[in-house]
C-alpha cells in the first residue's frame, strides 16, 4: 500500500488550489463541502468559480500563480495541465513542507484525491494510487449503485444504537456482538422501507440479546461448520457469510479463498488448519480439539471448508467430535465443487440427451477404492452416466488405469479442469487414451469428469462461438 487512506478534517483549514476550469471546480465543490478555507489562483477561472468568489465562499487571485503564493497554506492542489507551473508549485510545497496533490502526476503526489460515494455521513473512498482514475471513477459508479440513499439513515440509526448500548452498560464483547447481530440482520432493509416500527423492534430485540449474551469464556459457546464454496468466494452462501462475519474464531483449511477472511470482525482470531500430505489425520484430532476448547470457552466457533463440508470434507467427523462432546453446533451446506466446477467448465453432469445420473469419488482413495467401486463406475460411465472425482490430478494415472481395467474404452471422453471457477481456470478434454498427454501447466486443486457430457462442453462451446447453428 503506497498511500495511507485517511479522512482529514479541513475545516478552518487553508488550502490552495491552482487552477479554477472544469477539473478545479470538482476539486472545489469537494474542499467547499469540507468547510476549507479555500483560495484559488487562475486568470481562466470559470464563472461559477467567479460566482463563488464575489459570494465569499471563496478566495480568488486572478492572476497567474508566482513562487511565494503558497505561504500559510496547509494543503495545495493543482488542477492544469501546464507542466511547468505543476512543477513550480510541486517545488515550492517542498520547500515549505506542505502537502501537495499534482494533477495526473503521482510522482509528485504526496496524497491522492480518492473517487468518493457519499450517503450521508457515510463515506466510500476508492483510490488507485494514482494508476488509473478512470477505473476509479467507475468502481465508484458500481458501488454508488449498491448503496442506496438509505445507507444515509442506515448509519444514523447505527449511531442512536451505539448511543443505547452505552447506556445499557453491557461491556465491550456484548456491545460488539449486538452490533455486528445488528449489521448482519434485516436492519438495512426494514430502514429501507421506513419500517420505524419494526426497526425499533429489531434494535430492541438485539440490545435484548446482547444482556443475555454469555459473558466471554464462561459458558459454552457453538461451532457453525461451514462450506465456503467451491473457490471463488463470491459463490459462498449467505448464511455462510453471516457465520463468518459472526464468529470470534475462524478455523479455516488450506485451500479456501483467503478473500473470505477479509469478512473477519474485528478482533477475531483467524487459525490456518489446512492438512498438508501425510499429516492429515494427526491434524485432523487437533481440529477437533480446537473446537471442543474454543467453544467451552464460551466462543463462536467457525469451522470454514472448502465446497460442502459432508462431501468429502469429513464434516461428519467433526459433527461427530462435536456431539462426542456436547458441544453446539450447526452445519452450513456449501456449494460443492462436485457440481459447481464442471458448470462453471460447460459440462452439464446431467444432460437430457446424455446423461441421466453421476457419480462423485475422491482421487485421494483411488489406490484403495475397492473394485466393486471402479466396476459400478465404469458400468455407470458405459451405462450413459458421469464419473466426477474430486483432488483427481495426483492419482490421474491410476484413475485413468483403474477405469480402463474395468471396462471403459479408451475413447471414453474425458475432462480435467484445473482451478475451477477462478479467473485463471484451466480445462483440458481428451479421452482415457489421451488426458494425461494433456495435463502439461495443470495446477492443483484439479477435478476430472468422465463421460458423454464432456462432449456438451464441444457443443456447447461451438454454439457460443457461432460455428454451429443453434
């Protein structure tokens, strides 16, 4: 991060600004609506700079800028294109220690004038570090759409919350829990629709909760094991977020994207549990531990896997522990990457025309998958169904071998996609004769499918691409 983001306040404060056309007035609304004492300098600056100045909102020097005109100043600002007099100011706010913004000039940018959305008292800076305004300009436009003018009333009733829990005399951890309970609920939307009735019973109800919140670490607390999905973290569920945002304590594997963890509350503990190769069940006991300790310390435990956590997550073990031990919990499905990393490939696992049902294994047991397993595979795949095996690309060549020994020709389709639902997701189609000739630059995590549907990805492919006619 180049540039600290901060608010600063600049009332009563002096800047300068040179420059007074159509970029400077932008400038100028913003430093006027943060009661700045301004003073502009330009002989070209535009009527509605002259009408501000004969009304004293502001100063104007109508004149060209000379060293010596930044004395006093607290901040300055330039808004023209003449490089010359860009790099006067920038040296004269050197010598004077004051902090400059140059136009469309990083290099001599102590600070950077961020795209704003504003709701009220709420306030959204986006800021490029001065690589790409443009960009921010339309994030900016992205985000005002997300935030309705509500968020203005949203965040003053917050503040009256605020206010209440103080008065209440809860202590920080149960003020912080009814808050965060608060955020994460319906609030925004019953503000929304100017339910004051129903927002006052809200706030009630979660002020309410908060006194008979236990006191942390004294009682027992719960365990949400949660599925975040299948990679791309926008594909988490709702709920899922909400245990997140919710939790004292997440309990995170290896492989999630580690994105989700930016919705962390504040003051939350954040434990890596990934299991690496040949360490996985001694691991596995510590997890368990951790949730049984963490959760009679009186905390909210969030138990966060990759996909759904009771396919092939051993979810159900640690349901089990959990159980073992009488501890609360709750189990949040995820979308698993079963299904959703060959659709987000084009290959449907069911297809009218092609497939009526699958089959789903793990790569990991692929040497110890009995042969009853590899035969009702096999028959399923030559039966019109699909094959999906997860973690398959370490142990491809025995899948593949395993397959072919129980009966699946060597033309049967088949698919590894690499990464699946990222930006960089990789797919590569061959058959059991071919694939792995085709897995050169195939990263984990890896998923392959075997069956007639991988040739709907061709098709369908084909269709996007105009080749064919639909």
């Amino acid at each position: 991060m180049k540039y600290f983001p901060v608010s600063l306040n600049l009332r009563n404060r002096s800047v300068t600004l040179i420059g007074g056309g159509e970029i400077g007035l932008r400038r100028i609304s913003a430093l006027l609506a943060c009661d700045a004492r301004l003073r502009v300098i330009d002989p070209a600056a535009s009527d509605e700079v002259r009408a501000k100045a004969a009304t004293g909102e502001l100063t104007l020097l109508d004149r060209d800028y000379r060293y010596g005109d930044l004395e006093g100043a607290d901040m300055v600002l330039t808004a023209t294109d003449d490089e010359e007099v860009n790099a006067s100011v920038w040296k004269e706010s050197r010598d004077r220690g004051i902090p400059v913004n140059v136009a469309d000039d990083p290099d001599k940018c102590d600070f950077i004038v961020p795209a704003v959305v504003e709701r009220g008292d709420l306030t959204v800076a986006i800021s490029t570090n001065g690589k790409s305004p443009a960009l921010a300009a339309r994030l900016r436009r992205r985000i005002s759409g997300m935030l309705g003018l509500e968020y203005g009333r949203y965040l003053n009733v917050l503040d009256g919350v605020r206010d209440r829990l103080k008065a209440a005399n809860l202590g920080f951890e149960r003020k912080r829990r009814a808050m965060y309970r608060l955020i994460d609920s319906d609030l925004e939307r019953l503000v929304r629709e100017s339910d004051d009735a129903a927002v006052e019973r809200r706030i009630v109800d979660a002020i309410r909760k908060a006194g008979e919140d236990p006191q942390p670490r004294e009682s027992m607390g719960k365990v949400l094991i949660v599925g975040a999905g299948p990679g791309d973290p926008e594909l988490i569920t709702v709920r899922g977020l909400e245990c997140i945002r919710s939790a004292d304590i997440v309990l995170h594997d290896r492989l999630i994207d580690k994105r989700l963890l930016d919705e962390v509350s504040p003051g939350a503990e954040v434990i890596d549990v990934g299991k690496r190769p040949g360490d996985q069940d001694r691991m596995q006991k510590i997890i368990h531990a951790s949730m049984v300790e963490h959760a009679r310390q009186g905390r909210i435990v969030c138990r966060l896997k990759g996909g759904d956590p009771f396919v092939f997550g051993r979810g159900g073990e640690e349901a089990r522990a959990l159980i073992e031990e009488d501890v609360p919990f709750e189990i949040v499905p995820g979308v698993t990457s079963a299904t959703a990393v060959p659709a987000a490939a084009g290959i449907p696992l069911t297809h009218r025309d092609a497939a009526h049902a699958f089959m789903v294994m793990t790569g990991s047991r692929a040497n110890n998958a009995a042969e009853e397993e590899w035969s009702g595979a096999a028959s399923l795949i030559e039966g019109g169904g699909t094959l999906v095996v997860l973690m398959a690309l370490a142990h491809l060549s025995t899948i593949v071998d395993r397959l072919r020994a129980s009966g699946c020709p060597a033309a049967t389709p088949a698919a590894v996609v690499s990464r699946g639902t990222f930006h960089d997701q990789t797919v590569r189609v061959g058959t059991l004769e071919d694939i792995r000739e085709r897995m050169g630059g195939i990263v984990s995590p890896a998923i392959a499918v075997f069956g007639n549907v991988v040739l709907e990805r061709t098709k369908l492919e084909e269709l996007r691409a105009g080749i064919v006619r639909r």
